[in-house]
C-alpha cells in the first residue's frame, strides 16, 4: 500500500516550449521519485503507514521532518502534474472563472497575485490558489515543500492550483528568470483539472 510515483499524464517534452523536457525528466523521475521513496521510507513501520495522504497532511505537525517534507513534495508535485496540459492556458473557465472574479475582481488581478506570490518566495517553495473552509478562493505561497493543506500552513485551504517555484523546476532553462518561468505557466494551466478540484472541495 506504498504511495506510488504517479505516471505524467503527457509525455516529458509536451509542455516544451514553456517547460523543457529535460526539466521534466529529471523533476519527475528524480524529484518527484525521490520524495516518493523517503515518504515510504519515512512512514514504514508507524501509524501513518496506510493513512491517505491527506490525512497524513493535516496532522503533519506531529510527524518528523522527513513526513513534512517528503509528503508535501509527493502531494505538491502529484497536483502540479495534473494541473499543466499541453492543450492548457487562456483565461480561468467554469466556476472557477466565476470564483476568481469574485475573489481577485478580474482574471488579471488573479493573475497578478498569483505571479507575485510565486516571484517573492524567497528562496524554495510554491505558489497556491486554493478553496478556503468558506469556499472563497485565496492566493498564498508557502516554503519549502510546505502546502495549505498541512496544520502548519499560515494559509490553510485545499489547494485547487499549485506552481513549483524551487530552481531544480526551471533552472536549466530559465536560470534565474523566474517571472519568465511563472509567465510561461500560464500557457499551460489545465483549467479543466483546476475546475475538477474545485468541484470536489464543495
Ligand atoms: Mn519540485
């Protein structure tokens, strides 16, 4: 009942030009495998073995280091693959468009908030559009491989859109242009996936 490193629902090279295929490879096959393998290791043998990973989230404050980060980075990185698409980008659709523009005033605003919160993360971490106990949208980052999900997070909610802001997700073809990268992600949000976790937090 391990959790499994989940397959990428488009081949490494689909989202090129906006994200690299060798970034790709080495984030989900490394990265994203690696996480994977320590958040077993991490909970072989105690009583979070066969607990969903929710649940191991939000009580993530009375596990050690090593559930904190390795399940943030097996959770984080499993909703950031879901959420690109090849055939992604253009405006918010469906409810969730409705949302934002309730939220943000406008998809611009959103989008504005949401790159501002990827850009000032200061050094390691993620950017967030998530529901809150409300069901009102909010823009937030956390560090590290933290998420709003975690009884630790400053800004609690179920995460319906989340952006990898650390190096290892844009270095090798962005270097240290991360607004190019956080620009670039925008052409590629799956609006339809995003719309499908939101549905499922009502
Ligand atoms: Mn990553």
């Amino acid at each position: 009942m391990a959790f499994q490193l989940p397959d990428l629902p488009y081949a490494y090279d689909a989202l090129e030009p906006n994200v690299d295929a060798r970034t790709m490879e080495i984030h989900h096959g490394k990265h994203h495998n690696g996480y994977t393998t320590n958040l077993n290791n991490a909970i072989a043998g105690t009583d979070l073995e066969g607990k969903s990973i929710e649940d191991i989230l939000a009580n993530v404050s009375s596990a050690g280091a090593g559930v904190r980060n390795n399940g943030g980075g097996f959770y984080n990185h499993c909703l950031f693959w879901e959420v690109m698409s090849p055939n992604g980008g253009g405006e918010a659709t469906g409810a969730v468009g409705e949302a934002i523009n309730t939220a943000f005033g406008s998809f611009e605003n959103f989008k504005t908030e949401f790159a501002k919160a990827a850009a000032t993360r200061f050094g390691s971490g993620w950017a967030w559009l998530a529901v809150k106990a409300d069901g009102s949208l909010c823009v937030c980052s956390t560090p590290n491989q933290d998420n709003p999900l975690m009884d630790i997070a400053e800004c609690p909610g179920t995460p319906i859109l989340g952006l990898d802001v650390w190096e290892h997700a844009y270095y090798l073809n962005y270097q240290n242009r991360r607004p190019d990268y956080i620009n670039a992600f925008f052409n590629v949000i799956n609006w339809d996936v995003v719309n499908e976790k939101f549905a499922a937090t009502k």
